[in-house]
C-alpha cells in the first residue's frame, strides 16, 4: 500500500470515527474530508465535482421543499390526530395503529419529519390519557425505518442506493416493499404482545373529556399551501412511477427531475402565498453538504483501490454468494446500530460495484436488497443508530422523561430483532428463487 494510499484509509477512518462519535457537525466533518483528499492530490477539483452524485442532491432538494410545505400546512398533525380520534383515544389501540401510521408515513416522507411531529403527539395524548409514550414512541422510530425501506425515497440510503446503481422507485417497491411490510407486522405485533396488558389497565378510568376537545382540523393551517403540497408530492410520486411510461413517450424523466419539476413549479408560480414562507431559506442545507463531502470521500477511497481490496478479503472469507450477502447483511445492520447509515450506504455502493464486477455475487439487486434492509433495520438497535432515533430520543430527554441506554434496548430489542430476521429471511429468499 502507498503513502498516498494510506492516507486516504486513514483520513476517512478517522473523519468516519468523528461522524459517528456525533460531537462534531457531520457536515463540517464531511466537507472537510473532501478538501482534504483534494489537498492530498487523490482528487482533483474536477474528478471532486464529477464525483458527486448530482441527481441524489437534486432529489432530495426538491423532497424536502415539498415536505416542508406540508409541515407548514400543519398537514402530518391533522394525520395524526384524526387516526387518534378513529382509534377512540384507547391507548392500546394507538399502541398498535400509531407505529403502523410512522411506518406507511416514512415510506413516502424522511423518516425525521415523520419523528419530529408524531413523536410530539404521542407525548401529548399519552399525558392526556395517562399511558407510558416510551413504548408507543420507540416502536414508531423502529417501524418508521422500517418504512423508510420500503420505497426509494423513504430514506437517505435507498437514495444514494438507487440513484448510484441504477435502482428506481418501482424496484424498490417491488423488492423492499414486501419485506418491509411483513417486518413491519412483525415488529408492531411483538411490541403489541409485550405491552398489552399495561396498556389495557391504563385505559381504564380515564376522563376523555379534554382530549376529545381536540379539534384535528385545527392543526391545518394555509389550506392553499396544503393543496400546493399535496400536489407537488402526488406529481413527484406519478413522475417516479411512471418513469417507464414517460421514456416510452420520449419524455426522459430521472430522479431529481421528479422531485425538483413540481417543487419548483410551486415556488415560481404559486404566488404571494407562496413566496412569503421563503422555503429556500429553510432547507436542510446541512445535510445536502454532508452528502456532498461523502461522494467525494468515497471516490477517493475508490480511486486508491481501498474498497476494491475490502470487497476481495470479504470475497475471500465467505466464498459462496449466499455467505457473502449474509455476511454484508448481518455486518452493515450491526455497523448501523452505532454508525450512521447514509455514509455507510454511501460506501456500501462502492463494495456492490466491485462485488459484482469480480463475480462474487450473480447481480447487484441482491445486494442492494440486503444492503438497504439491513442499515435501515439495523439502525433501531440503539438511540444513535439513525436520525429518526436521535430525534425521538432528543424530545423526550428535552420533556423530562429519561429514557437512557437501557430502556431503549428493553424496548427496541425485541421488535428491531424481530424485523431484522423477518428481512434476512426475505433476501435468502429472493437469492434462492433468483427474484432480485
């Protein structure tokens, strides 16, 4: 190995490291490793720029703009307050139903936002109706990865996943989609079994008077930017579907297009309404630069052959194709419980390359099935494990209710295991019969 080699295996372990220690901005992490490489003479500035994936950034720009026009509208806090009230406010019912809602939410919207407010409405009805939120929030972060599985926008890594080898929204629906919903059942219904019977016994005696005074309709706010929102997602959703469609019409459409086409469109005709909310201003920026910094990360460890000889001495440990998906099944879910998923898929796209390039597995869709599952599953083993997690975890420090290290394993545990072998169930399936 190179003096020059080395120290870009090192530069990333060590910016990686920091990212996942989480004391540090991961953007300014991230960003800094880019220049870094740069300075090294791996990358020039032009192989930098050609690095990036640029329809990943376009992508997601334009999901965030749409998302944050239905925040504004107050439309994700109508949701849940409507499927409370059609619940009767039991809290065993809100128990199994509101970890379903954060599952089929997070499919079609980051696994955050989806946290930020059903996370707060939890905590709001569980004071009103006197039952624990621990149990009902951590199963909502574990099924909202979940969901964030299923399709290619549910999360950041089927993002980089897709966009990078070539995967769309449909694959993943076909593919993930599946998986993700048994899993899902799988996971709500053992976290069910578990708390049943406190649940039961905290329903009764208790005054439904102030919460049925909540009003759902109440939460929606600027119905023309509700409208506006909900157009822009469906216009995304029928682009990304139809993809096939459009092409056949001679009408190209990638990814960032289906997303950016419809965002824009609503910024630059919707009118005063529209503009004095200044949604440009409150993108997450940070996280298009983190992204950013990573591409340009990994291409340098692709350039010196770094992830070339990992795939090979993986390649070389588990010599069958079923023991080397296993083996970057059960890895990349352990290394996500306490790493961040988007750079680990980030290089994770890297190993699929070289992994199908040198024949060690028969297609890359098996391993990005695998891949996508297991750092989505694998993050709900800890309070860091992904986003969604550190959200929760981070609201309900700031509530007064301690959960810590312990509590979260007690309640994440079980129903995250049970995803996880739900999931590697359904990639040895789909590498027996082929169907990847």
């Amino acid at each position: 190995m190179s003096l020059l080699c080395l120290l870009t295996f090192v530069a990333f372990v060590v910016i990686f490291g920091l990212i996942a220690w989480e004391k540090m901005p991961r953007m300014c992490l991230a960003v800094f490793g880019a220049v870094l490489v740069m300075v090294l003479g791996v990358l020039d500035v032009t192989e930098a720029a050609n690095a990036v994936s640029w329809e990943t950034i376009g992508f997601l720009l334009g999901m965030f703009l749409l998302i944050e026009m239905l925040v504004e509208a107050g439309f994700f806090r109508w949701i849940a307050l409507s499927v409370a009230r059609r619940l009767h406010y039991s809290p065993l019912r809100i128990l199994l139903c509101f970890p379903l809602l954060a599952f089929v939410l997070s499919a079609f919207i980051n696994s955050i936002t989806v946290m930020v407010f059903l996370s707060v409405v939890t905590y709001e009805l569980s004071r009103l109706l006197k039952f624990d939120a621990l149990p009902v929030i951590v199963t909502e972060v574990v099924l909202s990865n979940i969901g964030g599985a299923g399709t290619l926008i549910g999360d950041p890594p089927n993002v980089i996943l897709g966009t990078q080898l070539g995967f769309g929204f449909n694959a993943f629906l076909i593919h993930n989609g599946p998986i993700a919903l048994v899993s899902a059942f799988a996971a709500a219904g053992v976290s069910y079994w578990t708390h049943r019977r406190s649940f039961t016994a905290a329903a009764v005696g208790v005054d439904l008077t102030s919460v049925k005074s909540l009003d759902p309709r109440a939460q929606l706010g600027d119905r023309y930017l509700l409208v506006c929102g909900l157009t822009g997602m469906a216009v995304a959703l029928a682009l990304l579907i139809g993809r096939p469609l459009w092409n056949s019409f001679h009408f190209p459409v990638d990814i960032a297009t289906a997303s950016l086409l419809p965002a824009f469109l609503i910024l630059t005709f919707g009118g005063e309404r529209i503009y004095r909310h200044q949604f440009m201003r409150r993108i997450d920026a940070e996280t298009l630069l983190f992204f950013i910094g990573l591409f340009i990360l990994v291409a340098a460890l692709e350039k010196r052959f770094i992830i070339q000889m990992a795939a090979n001495s993986v390649a070389a440990l588990f010599t069958t194709p079923a023991g080397f998906v296993s083996s970057t099944f059960w890895g990349s879910a352990l290394v996500s419980a306490f790493v961040d998923n988007v750079p680990l898929a980030m290089g994770m796209t890297q190993v699929i390359k070289q992994s199908v390039a040198h024949g060690i597995v028969p297609a890359a869709g098996i391993m990005v099935w695998a891949t996508s599952i297991a750092v989505d599953f694998g993050g709900n083993l800890t309070p860091i494990g992904a986003s969604a997690n550190v959200v929760a975890y981070s609201f309900l420090e700031k509530s007064g209710v301690r959960l810590g290290w312990g509590r979260w394993l007690q309640l994440a545990l079980p129903p995250g295991l049970a995803a996880l072998a739900v999931g590697y169930l359904g990639i040895l399936l789909k590498l027996k019969f082929g169907f990847y």
